[in-house]
C-alpha cells in the first residue's frame, strides 16, 4: 500500500469511566494519542485494556467521558462510521471464506466497484506478505498467516486508525518476535494512528513510540519506552515492567539514606512522599574492593548463583529480609570467578542508576 491517503488522526479521551456493577474497567482515564504514533496500552490481565480498547471502537459506550477523533466528537457514533481498522485477539476471521473474501469484506460493506475492491485486497495482501494467497482457504493457513489475514482486513481499506488487541498472543515466541519488528515497519509505512494492547512487557518496550501503563482501570504512566522502564512514575510500573528488588530509604533533609548511609545521586530525589530504592538486576556491579569512584554499596552475603546459558544471577540477601539480584553476561571464566554461595559480597550501583521510586501504587 501506499502511502496512507487519508491523514492519521489524534485520538483525545477525556474522564471516560466505565463500571461492571462494582468492578471499574475504567476509572476516568484521561490520554492523548498522538497523530500517527505507536502507542501501547500496557497493563496485567483485568485492568481495563480491551475496555479501553471497546471504548476507541465504539462496541462499548462509557458511563461518562468524551472521546475525539481528530476535532470529531465520536462518542455517540456506531462502530462503523469511526472509520477504523481492528485487529482482534481471536481474529476473528470467516472460516467458511477464502482469503480475499475476508479481506475484501469491509469493502464490500462500503460498496466499492469490483475493480477497486480486487486491486485494495491485492495490495492489502502484498503490504502483510501474503500477495498470491487470496483463494486460500482460512483452515489451510497456519496461525501467523491467519493474523496476517487479520492485520490486512484491518487496514485495506486505509483507515486513519489502527486498533489491536494482543493480535501476538496465540503465535509462539520465535513468530511472535518477528511479527513484532514486522508490525513496526508496517506502522512506519502506513504511518495510521495505532493503538496496540498488551500484557507483555518487553512487547511492549520493543514496539512502541509510547506507553500507556494502565492498573485497575487507571492510567499509571505515560512515556516513552525509555522512561517507563528507567524513571517509572512509582512501584507498580517499575515493578510490572522489568525485574528489580525495591530497598528501604529514609529521607533526612536533602539527603537519602540507605544502612544508615546518604546515597550519591546524579539528580535530586522525587518529592515528599515515602522512597524506595529501584534495583535492576543488570545495572549492579560485582566490587571486589579495587575500584574507586562513586559507587553506593550493598554488602551481604551471596544465597545463590543460577547459570541461564548467555547470563548468570547472582542472588545476594542483604540481610533484615532484604534480596537483591545481578545478571551478569557469561562469557569465558566468568563463572569461576565469581564469589563463592554463602561467602561475603559487595554490590555496587553508580549514581545514575540509582532510581528512587515513590513507593505507591
Ligand atoms: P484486560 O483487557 O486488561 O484484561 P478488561 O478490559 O477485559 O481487562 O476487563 C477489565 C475489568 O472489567 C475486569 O475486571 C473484567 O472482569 C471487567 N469486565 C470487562 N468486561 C465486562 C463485562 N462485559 N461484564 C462484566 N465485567 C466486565
Ligand atoms: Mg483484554
């Protein structure tokens, strides 16, 4: 396909709310979306992600709140006068039509002439890599290519935004890793405003230009990938994306302490509110007394060492409860040289990476 025809639009949600008796999908979320951007919504299981989602379609109606489509006003309208494309979990394909059947079919809805609807489904087909397989039928294509069948119903007939529901979660991981790149350099040729939903984490960070980092129906953070994973807004997300251990700090004037100790930080603390110290397992370093400079230190004791093929943890208990992990890349020798389980350790962390986190949900 070529470049898109019709512009991408801005999405504007504002106070939308949505209840199941006492269940609330969706606690008044306010979120921009920007004109042609990848963004990502990005929670656990049951936190408001395909309600949101239902919400952007128009299959469910909210409680409250206002929803705009570029200067458009869309609450009110029915799912097909948004002029959207969906991909859906399931697929949700027709299985008794072949392949071109189901990507023609919202051209059909839209009467297109035969010619035009032929040559979109065609180009349809090219753009997701399954030009020739129109006369397929659905049951003899595998579950990759039946999402790709999916993803070009979605957008063969050029809509302005792009809607998908965990479309990944039925591949296994090798095809699910491919389709990702897969469907970034389509958003990037296509360039519609696209709302992707997600459970998984590192999908999340691999795909998007922004997440949205949803809890119980409420918009926790929104970033860049970046920022959601090294400056998280408070515990929840640094806690849902990625590993990290949080230690107790305690605030004394301008400084913070950790054991007692002020930590050396490379940029003032977030305000008021209770701390805790963000420790990734991949930003520790393993001291062994040589090294100068800056590094706060964390001494214990090591209570484990788990070889997993190209990195190794290495699992240190602090003591009053406390645990901490490193990941360090194995390479030759690494793995002798590291301090006995049971001996004494010193772990370091450089000001940089030495987060402080508002410890609330
Ligand atoms: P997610 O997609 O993030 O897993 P959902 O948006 O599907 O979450 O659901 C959010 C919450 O709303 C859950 O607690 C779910 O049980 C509830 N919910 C969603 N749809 C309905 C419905 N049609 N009836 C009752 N409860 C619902
Ligand atoms: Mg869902």
């Amino acid at each position: 396909m070529t470049a898109a025809t019709q512009e991408a639009l801005p999405i504007t949600i504002r106070g939308v709310t949505k209840t199941y008796g006492a269940v609330h999908a969706l606690d008044n979320v306010d979120l921009d979306v920007r004109q042609g951007e990848f963004l990502t919504l990005l929670g656990p299981s049951g936190s408001g992600k395909t309600t949101l989602l239902m919400v952007l379609a128009g299959f469910t109606r909210p409680d409250q709140g206002s929803l705009r489509f570029g200067d458009d006003e869309v609450i009110r309208k029915p799912p097909h006068l948004r002029n959207l494309g969906m991909v859906f979990q399931s697929y949700a394909l027709f299985p008794h039509m072949t392949v071109a059947g189901n990507v023609g079919y919202p051209l059909r809805l839209r009467r297109l002439a035969k010619a035009e609807l032929t040559e979109r489904v065609e180009r349809a087909l090219d753009t997701v890599q399954l030009g020739g397989f129109g006369e397929r039928r659905i049951d003899q294509l595998s579950g990759g290519q039946k999402q790709r069948v999916a993803l070009a119903r979605a957008i063969v007939f050029e809509p302005r935004i792009l809607l998908m529901d965990e479309p990944l979660s039925a591949l296994d991981k090798k095809l699910r890793d491919r389709m990702q790149i897969e469907l970034r350099h389509l958003h990037e040729q296509l360039g519609m405003t696209t709302v992707y939903v997600t459970h998984d984490q590192r999908e999340a960070l691999t795909m998007s230009d922004r997440i949205a980092v949803i809890n119980h129906g409420r918009l926790m953070q929104l970033d860049d990938p970046q920022h959601i994973y090294d400056r998280p807004a408070n515990r929840f997300v640094a806690d849902f994306i990625g590993d990290s251990a949080f230690l107790p700090v305690e605030r004394q004037g301008e400084a913070v302490l950790y054991d007692g100790q002020p930590l050396s930080l490379s940029e003032a603390p977030p305000h008021g509110q209770d701390l805790v110290l963000m420790v990734r397992p991949e930003r520790l370093h393993l001291l062994n007394g040589g090294e100068g400079g800056d590094f706060n230190r964390l001494t214990g004791r090591v209570s484990d060492i788990v070889y997993q093929g190209d990195s190794y943890l290495l699992v240190a208990d602090l003591g009053n409860d406390r645990e901490v992990s490193l990941r360090g890349v194995v390479r030759r020798d690494t793995l002798a040289a590291l301090p006995a389980v049971g001996g004494p350790v010193t772990l370091g962390l450089s000001p940089s990476d030495t987060a402080l986190i508002v410890d609330a949900p």
